[in-house]
C-alpha cells in the first residue's frame, strides 16, 4: 500500500510523521483495525469483510465512537478511554 511518495532521504521522518497521525486515533479502532489486517491475512475478499464488518460493529458500538464525532464538534481533543 502506497500513501505519499517522498524522496529517498524523507521516508523516516514521513513514516514518522504518518505514526504519529495514526496513533492520534482511538486505541480501540487502532486495536480492531490490526486485527483485520491480522486476521484477513491470506483470506479471500469476502471473508476479509466479514472480518471487517465485526470489528467495525465493535468499534462503532464503542463509547470512543462517540467521543470523535463529540470532540470534533466541541473543537477539542478527543480524549479516547479503548471502549
């Protein structure tokens, strides 16, 4: 998977750069989302989405789930609990 091109000297500090925005994320759906990548691994499209429609009703379900959306609207930092 191929998010930026950078020149040869810039990729650690863009990886970094792009670690540091993921880890920004709620720990549950950061949790779930390797688990798809886990899990999925090796499986046919169709089974990989079953995998990701469970992980993703999870995380939906999650009190982080609705902290995001409240924060973003109270123009704060979301301040995520991983449920």
């Amino acid at each position: 998977m191929i998010n930026r091109v950078v020149e040869p000297g810039a990729v650690l500090s863009a990886a970094l750069e792009m670690a540091e925005q993921i880890a920004l994320g709620g720990p549950l759906a950061l949790t779930k989302a390797k688990e798809v990548i886990v899990r999925s691994n090796g499986l046919s499209i169709e089974e990989a989405f079953v995998i990701e429609s469970e992980c993703s009703r999870e995380v939906g379900r999650s009190k982080d789930a609705r902290e995001g959306p409240r924060a973003f609207m109270e123009k704060r930092a979301p301040k995520f609990v991983g449920r």
